[in-house]
C-alpha cells in the first residue's frame, strides 16, 4: 500500500480550510484576554548565503572511512559525510535542556546526504501534488505525513533504478538497511549532521540569529530568562519572517548543509522513545511507539526548539505547515531489517465517552471547554491549582517552565478509565502547555485514549505543545487540534462543532 494513501486512511481529520491544525508558536506568551499587535512579516530574499560565523568548541574531526563506503556514482547531488562518533544529547548543564536527551556516545556510518530540504518542485513531480501552506518551486515542501515522506524516498528510488528502502503493508514499515535507495535520516544522523563537528548548543555557538536561520526572531535562545529582567546582552532579538524561505537560503554549516536550524522541522525514520545508550552504532530509534521524531524546528518556533539536542515528536499522519524532510542515502550496505509497527488508537464511533478537561486564566478556554461540552454532552472538568498563579502571569509562569515546576492540583478526576476520548484546552504560553496541564497529562494513563487538543491564544497557536503533549501522554493517539485566537468570536461554536466532526465526533 502507498504510503499517502496509509495516511489517508488511518488519519481521524482531514485538513479543515479556515480550521488551525497543528503549529508552532510565533510570540512567547499570550494572554487570553487582550490582543496584541502583530508586525506584518516582510517577504525573505530568496537566496542569501554569506560566509559562516567562527565556532569555538568543536568536536574531534571523524576518521574518514571510505575504504568502507560504495563509490558515489549518482548524480544527484547529495554529499558524503563521514561517519564518526559524537555525544549525542545535551550536556546536563545546557540551559533549557528536556528530559529526554540525556548524554551518550553514538558512532554513525559514513552516508549520503541532501544539502537541503525537499523542496516543492521535486516532490510535485515525483507524487504529482503539492501539500504546501507556502507556495513556491524551491520553498520546503511541508504539510506531508512521515508516510508521505516514506512514499517520496520509494518512489524517488525507483526512478533512479535504485533499491526502496521501505516496504509498507498495512501499519508495518520495514526498513531494509542494505537498500542502497533514498531514505530519511536517523535520529543520531540527523544530530550528527546538524552539529557537524561542534559540541556547542548550535553548531554557530551559544547563540543563533534570524540571520544563519529561519526562525521566529523575536525569542531568541534564553530570551524567557531575560524577558524581564535584561542582564544578558547575548540575548538579542532579530528578524521574524513569518514564512518559510528557499531551501538554499542563508550560510551552510560546518558540513555545507541548509537550514538544518528552522525554515521547516524534519521527519526521522526513527520512533520517538528515550534514548538506548547501550546502542551506540547507528542506531534506529526505541523499538516501539505511536510518534514519529522530527527535528531542527521550523520558521515559527523559539530558538530554543532550534538546538541541536531539541527532540520533537508527532504522530506520523500530522501534517503541519512548518513539517517537511530531507533525503539520505547508504555510503555502504547495512546489515539488518528494521521493521516498526504504528497501530493508531481510533475513538469509539458509536457513543465516546467524553471529558472535556481544562485549564484556563482569563476565561475564554473556559468558554471554548463549555461549548464543547454542551454540543457533545462530555462531562466538563477544570484542571485547577491548589495555588492559583497570581501577581506578574509573565514572570511567575515561566518561572515554573525553566525550572520544571509542575504545579499541585486542586481537583482530581474520578475513574478516568471510564474515559475514551479527552478534549483538552488550554492557553498556549512560552510556545507549550501551562505546567499545571504537564501536571494533569501525568497523573493518568491515557493508553487507548484519544486527545483532542484545542488552544486559545494570541496569534501562536500551538507551539510546541502538541509535541510536549504527546510525548507526555504516551500511548494516547493525540488527534489534529483546533486554535483560536482569543474569545473565538461569532464563528466559535460553527468552527468547534466542524472541527469536532472531522474528529468523529457528532455534535448531540
């Protein structure tokens, strides 16, 4: 079975026209209950390359190994890089460090790979379709599955009279490693191109601008810890484009690769999972799951997303407008079979039973949670603080997400087992969740379980928080989710039931 069509048919939503589907944040923080203006982003320059920034901290040059590797005897464009080993993850003293990228070596083999993204024009002419938000022939494709980019890589293959690497039936990928056809990167290969030789949190260093990457400026790296009080003069802002920008745009990396940082995030073949440290020769990632990982960030995330140890993970059908791939190919033959299994968890069709939980500040998703409880009769609960935040909602907020703060709760939900699908709302701040949401997604097993988020905010979206959703709540099949911008306006309840229908989700 073709991969985009395994998309079509396991997908729960369809993309909804005037409807949010999953994205990423363009402002830090909003409020619920007042605008805030927005600058009109300015068009990019098509191609901008400039010579790259020094680099302080390195890593040891890799061995090369071209006794090991084929002869490079296509003309495609891609490039080798050896292989060698690296710590892959962050060190534990990285400021804004996740969890899950604890510190280990990893050898890679030497491979093949694109110096940029997919762009439009090369995946149009070989699925004959476009999915992209943002037009344009050497824009990155984006809005494609993991399945869609799987599908590019076989039939890219074939063209070229080169081996697949994947066979896809039904749910079952199967990942021949001694195919000598195009393939997505691995988790490991993708950190080691992405840092090409450096041990800093950016291959540029400790910082990164809007000038070597295409990412939401105006929240550089650490900028959460001097957004009221300014004692890092490191920390600056730049330029917000708003909008992807040509695969060949700005300076290459060590390794003459493109927008490895920004412009769109990229598919892993690997599930997501904590680390195996005991697998440290190219590895394929955990050996299960229901996520997909992808990397480097996209045009609207923070800095902080763009590092090189930011792990982010989605469910292979999520089609998202900041969401593309590049392509790799074997230097030498591999010696095994990986085959993965992604089995989604579909809500009940005939009567759900519903929770609509949420979290709100100022009230309008408590408006939203409201309606929605109401049209499909799911029984409402708040998701509230034993101490409720109060005095600076800026300074005391994120004071919780930089030191991993989660929150005690004030109520409890009873016999959550009974539950099959969870609406969950909440205000998008600092590009995620509020902590007291981590808080609540940790207290339950949600295996089985379908979450359907929905957010009001001020122009972000989502941020990152359907990936932190899903990570957090592993085991749950998180489906496409639902913005709005501040009360919703007159359209709210129109677009919620829309919405709500193209989850399975009938209105009573």
């Amino acid at each position: 079975m073709k991969a985009g069509k395994k998309a079509k048919m396991i997908t729960l939503v369809g993309t909804l026209v005037c409807l949010a589907a999953v994205g990423t944040g363009i402002y830090f923080f909003t409020r619920e209950e007042e605008p805030e203006m927005v600058q009109r982003p300015e068009k990019p320059q098509e191609t901008t390359q400039t010579e790259g920034p020094e680099v302080s901290e390195t890593a040891p040059e890799p061995e090369a190994s071209a006794e090991n590797e084929e002869p490079e005897n296509i003309s495609d464009g891609l490039i080798l890089i050896s292989g060698g080993t690296f710590s892959m993850g962050s060190p534990s003293g990285e400021k804004q460090r996740q969890k899950d990228e604890i510190q280990h070596d990893v050898t890679v083999s030497s491979f093949y790979i694109d110096p940029y993204e997919v762009t439009q024009s090369d995946y149009a002419a070989i699925m004959g379709e476009n999915p992209s938000h943002f037009t344009g022939e050497n824009l990155p494709v984006e809005n494609v599955t993991w399945y869609d980019a799987l599908e590019y890589c076989n039939r890219l293959s074939e063209s070229r009279g080169l081996t697949p690497a994947y066979t896809i039936d039904g749910n079952t990928v199967s990942w021949d490693r001694s195919a000598n056809g195009y393939r997505l990167l691995t988790e490991a290969e993708w950190e080691y191109a992405a840092r090409a030789n450096t041990v800093t949190v950016f291959h540029d260093g400790g910082q990164i601008t809007s000038d070597n990457a295409n990412f939401e400026g105006s929240y550089p790296y650490l900028i959460e810890e001097n957004y009221v009080n300014h004692h890092d003069s490191s920390v600056v802002t730049s330029r917000n484009r708003g909008e992807t920008i040509a695969v060949d745009s700005l300076s290459p990396n060590q390794f003459g690769l493109y927008n490895m940082y920004g412009n769109v995030s990229e598919w892993c073949f690997d599930y997501y999972g904590a680390y195996d440290v005991a697998q440290a020769t190219d590895p394929a990632g955990a050996a299960g799951g229901s996520l997909r990982v992808n990397r480097g960030g996209g045009y609207n995330d923070f800095a902080k997303q763009l590092r090189s140890a930011y792990r982010s993970a989605l469910a292979p059908d999520t089609t998202e407008q900041n969401l593309g791939f590049r392509i790799a190919r074997n230097a030498k033959a591999g010696e095994s079979v990986v085959e993965t299994t992604y089995t989604l968890n579909i809500p009940a069709t005939e009567n759900p039973r519903i929770l609509v939980a949420y979290f709100s500040y100022s009230g309008n998703t408590e408006n939203g949670a409201q309606i929605i409880a109401d049209m499909t009769g799911g029984d409402l609960f708040e998701i509230r603080m034993e101490n409720p935040y109060n005095g600076n909602i800026y300074e005391v907020s994120q004071a919780d997400l930089n030191h991993d703060v989660h929150p005690a709760l004030a109520s409890h939900v009873e016999n959550m087992e009974q539950y099959d699908v969870i609406i969950l709302g909440y205000p998008t701040w600092w590009s995620t969740m509020p902590m007291p949401v981590f808080t609540f997604l940790e207290e339950y097993d949600f295996s089985g379980k379908t979450i359907l988020p929905f957010s009001s905010n001020g122009g972000t979206r989502f941020g990152d928080s359907i990936s932190d959703l899903s990570k957090t709540a592993q085991g749950a099949y998180v489906g496409q989710g639902f913005e709005y911008e501040y009360s919703g306006g007159r359209g709210l309840s129109d677009n919620l039931n829309e919405w709500l229908t193209s989850n399975g989700i009938e209105a009573r």
